[in-house]
C-alpha cells in the first residue's frame, strides 16, 4: 500500500472510522507471536485456541494448541491496515478482490463464548454445509452455527465464514431450533401484534362513536 492511499485513508471523516474484526494470515507457527505483538501495539486481539491431549511414550499430556492454523484476528479501523501490516509474522489480511473483508463481530464473540466455557470442542476444516441452527440452552445458548451429524452424534459447527474454518460441539438434537423456525416465530409474533394493535384501536373507535 502506497504513503499516498495511508495518507488519504487517514484523512476519512471519523464518523466513516470504526474498528472491525479482520482475519490475518500468518506465517507457520507464529500465530501466537503475532497475537503478542499485536497487544503489545495496543491492538485488540483474538487467537483462537483448544486443548489437545498429546500421548507420550510414559504419559498424556493437555496441550493448548491454535484452533484456526495460520490465522489469528485483530480488530482495527481500515486506516490501522498499513500498520498491521508492519507486525512481523503477518503476511496479508484475508478479503477477496484485493480487498480486506472483515469478520462479523457474532461470529467471533460466538467463539470467544466457546472457549469461556467448559464444552469440549475440536477443529473442523468446512463451515458452510448443515442447516443453520441456534443452540436453545446449556452454556453456548443463542450461538448459531451448522447442525451436522458424524461419527454417531450431532454436533454444530461454529466458525468463521471467510475462512470455512470453524469449530465442532457435540449436541443433542432437542438442544438446537432451526434458525429458520425461529424467523418465523418472529413473524409471526410480529403479525399477531399488528393485528392486536389494529383491533385495539378499532375497539377505541368504537367507544368514542
């Protein structure tokens, strides 16, 4: 990015500047270096992690390891790109068309929830097939993600769309409500209002004929 494009970027009226979530591509294995390096430059930052179980020749070891290989996030304004750029170990924000794209702010406070809480969970690479679902109670309540049965089970996957990386819950089926059936809940509710409000007011005519 040339000084020029920083400079006018820069000079954006400040109602057109807020911080976004983007996705950064890292080198192998520096992702937890660029997560140090971002807050250290005051950067908010997110690495998503998991514990592994490493078995030894004597023993079983829990390892916290990097859910997402190669990306970590950081949030920024876009005037802040040509400096996030400068942290050694990043090599380009994730976008499309030569442009930065940035992460919806649920599907990342949707991660940090997972990894505040004690549910079990492991990487899965693929995002985008299963119906979309809303987990209805426990822990990760009001969470979306894709309803996807493996291995026996039923688990949903929460992740990140622009990267089709994400994580895997195990579920019970009756835990989760189809994010569809849901909007038409909402519709519904919506509809009988308007027709109580409708009758409330002609009841109120009525009176004062």
């Amino acid at each position: 990015m040339s000084s020029d494009k920083f400079k006018v970027e820069t000079n954006k009226p400040q109602q057109q500047l807020r911080k976004q979530w983007f996705a950064l591509c890292t080198r192998a294995r520096h992702e937890k270096a660029v997560r140090e390096r971002l807050c250290k430059r005051g950067y908010e930052e997110f690495l998503p992690t998991f514990i592994c179980t490493s078995q030894w020749s004597d023993r079983t070891k829990k390892i916290e390891t990097t859910l997402f290989p190669g990306y970590c996030f950081a949030r920024f304004e876009t005037c802040e790109l040509f400096d996030v750029l400068q942290v050694p170990g990043i090599c380009y924000v994730v976008g499309g068309g030569g442009q930065p794209e940035s992460v919806p702010e649920e599907e990342i406070e949707a991660l940090r929830k997972l990894m505040a809480s004690a549910v079990s969970y492991s990487p899965h690479q693929g995002i985008s097939e299963g119906m979309l679902v809303q987990i209805a109670r426990g822990p990760l309540a009001g969470i979306r993600g894709r309803l996807m049965s493996q291995d026996g089970g039923d688990y949903v996957i929460i992740g990140v769309d622009l990267i089709k990386l994400g994580a895997r819950v195990r579920v019970q089926a009756n835990d989760v409500i189809p994010v569809i059936e849901l909007l038409s809940r909402k519709e519904g509710a919506t509809c009988s209002s308007e027709k109580s409000d409708l009758a409330a007011g002609y009841d109120l005519k009525q009176g004062l004929k």
